[in-house]
C-alpha cells in the first residue's frame, strides 16, 4: 500500500499516480502543490464513482486525495486546481481540497520567512491543519488507531 506526498512541483507526480488508478495507491496528499498546464493532460471523465469530497469518508477502492494550498498562492492558479480537482473526481478519487486564507506559497516551510520574494510565506496555522489533516487521512486509510 502506498501513500506519496507532494510539495511544489510535487503536485503533478501526485496527479500522475491518480491519473494511473494503481490499487496500491491509497493516499495522495499535495502541498502547495502547482498544477500548471493540467489543462493539456488527457482528461477522464464518465467516471460512475465520483468523489464525494467528504473529509469523513476514505475509500480503499480508488485512492482518497488531500489537496493542501494557500488562496494567496500565487503559483498555483484558480483555474489549474479548479481542473486539477475536476480531474481527480472524474477519475474516482475521494478528493478534499483545503484552501487556506490568507496563505502564501511554501507554507509548510519556516525558512520561507527568509525568501526574500513576497510570493512565499510560512503559516503556522495552516501548516498545523494541513499536517494534521495529513495524518487523520492517513490513519484512516491505513486503519491505524493510534
């Protein structure tokens, strides 16, 4: 069973491991995850078992997705998550999506509050609910109780 994780860039391989429908893939988690040029990818649509973006529910049929990013990111693109997100429901993927407030690029990052571009930011909330919501995902589809 596998889960990736995918920061920046990361978040293309991560759409690229749903886009493969693998049933050892249970969890795809994206962080500040840029999703440019999704809009030339194949796109699957039809799919009978579309998501129900239900932060409760996790599937083990088809992998549960957790997209993490800050609606003052300005690398990751409205349209680009709106079709990014589109395409991991159409291919059946129980997918979430957490847009942080007030949340630039790289906010899981501290040493981001050093980049002198104001492009990137670290958060602290945001970086708490996105961790924590990593790890609730996790548990849930690997059933652990801890």
């Amino acid at each position: 069973q596998i889960a990736a994780l995918g920061f920046c860039m990361g978040g293309h391989p991560i759409l690229e491991l749903a886009r493969m429908s693998l049933p050892s893939v249970k969890v795809l988690v994206t962080y500040h995850g840029v999703f440019d040029g999704v809009d030339r990818l194949s796109h699957v649509s039809g799919n009978e078992n579309k998501s129900s973006n239900s932060d409760d529910e996790v599937t083990t049929s088809k992998p549960n997705v957790l997209v993490c990013t800050g609606e003052d990111d300005p690398f990751v693109g409205k349209q680009d998550l709106a079709l990014a997100t589109a395409m991991f429901n159409d291919i059946g993927c129980n997918c979430r999506v957490m847009e942080f407030e007030k949340t630039r690029h790289g906010f899981t990052n501290p040493a981001q509050d050093y980049n002198p571009s104001d492009a990137f930011a670290f958060n602290e909330d945001s970086y708490s609910k996105s961790w924590s919501a990593t790890r609730d995902l996790l548990k849930k589809a690997f059933k652990v109780n801890k």
